[in-house]
C-alpha cells in the first residue's frame, strides 16, 4: 500500500510540471511582456474607460455652460376665458361731483361740448333750426355702480421671448470655473492610468515570482524523486537503512504540496493579472521572461529619489486644481455684489373676442426692447457668509496639501528604502546560493558513494532552496517598490518608457 501511494504521489505533480516546464505555450496562449499587459490595461481597464468617460462628460458640461453666453430664446402660448371680467370706475366715487355732472356722463359731456358748438354754428349759419338729438332712457343696471367691464371673454396671445446677457461677471468666472473642472477630471484620468500602470506592474511581477518559487520547488521535487530512486536502489541491496528509505519517501511527499501551492499561486496571479487588465479572465494567457531578467537592472539613484520634485504627483495636482477652483469661486461670490446688464426682446401677437369664432379674430402684434439693470442691495448676509466657508474650505485644502506632500515623502523614502534592502539582499544572496549549490553538488555526490547521510544531502538541499527563494523575494520586492515609487513621482508609461 505504501508503495501504491508513492508511486502515486510520484505521477500526480506530472501534469503541472509538463505545463510551465516541459511543454511551450499552446497556440491560443497569448504570451505578455510587460509594455504588451500594460498597453492592453490602458485601453480595456474600467477604471480607465470611466474616467475617460468622466473627462468627456465634464467638456460637455463646459460646452453647456458657455451657452449662457449666447441669447436664450423661448416661444410662449398663452390661452384664457374670463370667467368674470374686470371692471373700471372713471371719475370721481363722490355723490356731490355725481350731482354736478360729475362720472362718466360729465365727462363726456365736457369732452362734447366744443362739437356741440360748432354744430350749432353751422346751423344758426344756414337757418335751420337746430334739434338736438335725445338718446332713449335705458334701464340702470343697479348692481354695476357706474362700473364699466373691461376686456374679452376669449383672449389668445403668441410669441417669442429672447434675452441675452451683456454684462455679468459672475458668469463670466463660472465660465472660467468649468474649465478647471475638465482639467481635474483630466488629472483624475491620469491618476486612474498611473494606479493602473503600478497594478498591472504589480499583477505581472506576481506571476513571475510565483514561477520562480515553481521552478525551486519543482527541483525540489525532482531532487527528492531522484534520491528516493537512489536510496531505493541501495535500500534493495542492503546498503541503505530503514530510516533512510523512510526520510527519502518523506521528502517525495513534503515537495508535493509546495509544488502545488506554487502552481496555484501562478494560476491566482493570471486571473488578478488578467482582472487587473480588463481582458476576458478565460482567456489563456501566459506572462513572458522571469525574475532574473530585471535583476540586472536592479540600481537606482537613491540621492536622486530623495530630491525627486513632487510636481508631477497625481495627488498633489488635484489638491493645487482643487485649491485654484476654490480662488475662482471665491472671486465669483464676490462678483455676485456687482450690478448685472441684460438685453431682452420679446414679439407677440395676441387677440380679443367675445365669441368663440377663430376666423374672426383679429390678431394684433406688439414687441419690446428693454434693457435689464439688476443692482444687488441687501441679502440678509448671505453672500457674505457664502464668501467666509468658501475661505475655510480653501484654507482646509492648504493643510491637506501640506499633509498629502508630507505622507509623499515618506511613502519615498520607505520605497527608497525596500529597493535599497533588496539590493542588497540581492547580492548577498546571490553569493550564497553560488555557495549553497556547490554544497549541495559535493553532498550529492558523497551521498551517491555512501561517505554521507541523506540527512547530510536534504540539509544542504534546503539551505539552496531558500537561498534561491530569497534571490527571487529580492527581486521581486524591488521592482515592486520600484513600481510605487514611479507611481508617486507620477511616472507614467510613456514618460518611463
């Protein structure tokens, strides 16, 4: 049984070792270097696309917002029944001045008088004797009080209003405020493509650790199979213990799980690098190169990353748009005290009748030209406290910039300070895995002659396998670090390319 079970364990971890070591990529693979997954992120990323969309939807609200600059012009209807007309009084209300020809009859009468005369000229002039004319009594409606109706029972007017701004300052600034609006939503962009730039960055160098850590387990794996194959043969000829044969079938089956647990890793860091990228995550793909292939371009100007300007920092960028905005808002409030000149047109043409009859209508124009002043006076100290929180707000956004550089700074120094580290450990690991692989060749060998234990060979063959795990940890830590910092300084793909 025992013999069933290692053999097993022997043929199970074939089938990783024939996919990311033995066997090429398969031709629907698509195989990435890293300007390949970063090129594809920047078109295909949602975080990028949406703020692609962010800056187009802040240019139209600019384009929209100059269009206050242009005249505003509406057509209007308007349709109205007098339910009960409106009455007018001429004269005086006093009964005295009614008594003496006072209301509307003596008004009249006055306005009369010089025709009467006249008329009564020509007559005296040709000799025929003059009759005045008697209008016939009609009934007094005793409920109207001398009152006259006014106006139609069906009134329709049309027309065309227009007005145009001449003179407005504040609107004059929010136009100017709009167009910091789409610079910070082009920041805002650029930010999202630098985040995505140190993801991808970040997703890519995953994988190529967790293939490294494949490549040293899977020789693990290997080197204990071949023991185990070593010791069984001397185990049969009796040259080799019990415990020997149980230490070699022990090491077969404690490299199994790391192989697996570093094949999973590559298939994790695919799947984040692909989501990372926005591609499709059933898409095969596979990553180009290894660790060791930026290992030689592992040194940086550490004294030239201390006095790196911040002024391509994304963060910072916003803060100083942000602080901009606020300055025009400020003036724009305080615009709000000075008068305001508009230009108004309007044209009509409305009508008038008592019956409901469309082709007796009698239609009448009117227009006007008018000039707008509008001079603010008193507002109750609102555009006065609107002016005091926009200076708060502006002197907030002074002490979080001087917060945002502050945290900037030391996110450089302790990047600056892992790449350092790595470097480091780099070259410190580097000697010794040259040590740590001459070891394991010479304990290899002894063991195959029988002059040393297994135990001898798997101490020496572990010592190798961290010491090659932590060339590839140091590599992978700096790049990594290196990414971030790139993306603090606000490196961003061409500019680093």
């Amino acid at each position: 049984m025992k013999r069933f079970l290692l053999a097993l364990a022997l043929l199970v971890p074939a089938s990783a070792l024939a996919q990311y070591q033995t066997a090429p990529p398969a031709d629907s693979t698509l195989v990435l270097t890293l300007d390949d997954a970063i090129k594809i992120a920047l078109s295909e990323n949602t975080s990028v696309k949406v703020a692609d969309m962010e800056v187009q939807r802040t240019q139209y609200a600019k384009r929209g917002a100059y269009g206050a600059l242009f005249p505003q012009i509406n057509a209007t209807g308007l349709y109205s029944y007098a339910i009960q007309k409106q009455k007018v009084y001429f004269g005086s209300d006093s009964d005295d001045e009614e008594s003496s020809g006072g209301g509307m009859s003596g008004m009249m009468a006055g306005m009369m008088e010089p025709i009467m005369y006249y008329i009564q000229q020509l007559y005296a002039a040709t000799g025929t004797p003059y009759v005045p004319y008697v209008a016939p009594a009609q009934e007094e409606d005793s409920s109207s009080d001398g009152a006259i109706e006014m106006g139609r029972t069906h009134q329709v007017q049309l027309g065309v209003s227009a007005s145009m701004p001449i003179v407005n300052f504040q609107l004059w600034e929010s136009l100017r405020l709009s167009g910091d609006q789409v610079e910070l939503a082009v920041e805002q962009a650029r930010e999202s493509r630098l985040g995505t730039v140190s993801s991808v960055k970040q997703a890519y160098y995953a994988v190529l650790l967790a293939k490294a850590s494949y490549d040293v387990y899977n020789a693990v794996y290997e080197n204990a199979v071949q023991n185990f194959k070593l010791t069984e043969s001397r185990y049969n000829v009796k040259k080799a213990s019990d415990m020997d044969m149980a230490r070699a079938q022990s090491s077969v089956a404690a490299a199994i799980p790391n192989l697996y647990n570093a094949e999973n890793a590559i298939f994790l860091g695919l799947w984040q690098l692909k989501a990372v990228m926005g591609i499709d995550l059933d898409r095969a793909v596979d990553v180009a190169g290894s660790l060791e292939d930026y290992a030689r371009h592992m040194f940086y100007d550490i004294n030239e990353a201390l006095e790196a300007p911040l002024d391509r920092n994304s963060q910072l960028r916003q803060l100083s748009a942000q602080a901009e905005m606020l300055a025009k808002q400020i003036r724009m409030q305080q615009y709000a005290y000075l008068p305001s000149l508009a230009l108004q047109l309007s044209y009509n043409y409305y009508t008038q009748s008592d019956k409901f009859n469309l082709s007796q209508w009698k239609w009448l124009p009117s227009s006007t030209l008018a000039l707008s002043l509008s001079i603010p006076i008193f507002s109750g100290g609102q555009r006065y406290h609107t002016i005091k929180q926009t200076r708060v707000q502006a002197d907030e956004l002074a002490l979080q910039k001087e917060n945002a550089e502050r945290q900037l700074r030391i996110g450089i120094r302790q990047s600056i300070s892992t790449m350092d580290t790595a470097m480091k450990t780099y070259d410190a690991a580097k000697e010794a895995l040259t040590s740590a692989e001459k070891a394991y060749d010479i304990a290899s060998k002894s063991y195959q002659v029988g002059k040393s234990t297994l135990t001898d060979l798997n101490n020496t063959e572990l010592t190798l396998t961290q010491t090659r795990l932590q060339v590839a940890q140091a590599v992978y830590s700096f790049v990594v670090a290196k990414a971030g910092l790139e993306q603090t300084l606000g490196y961003d793909f061409t500019e680093e390319k």
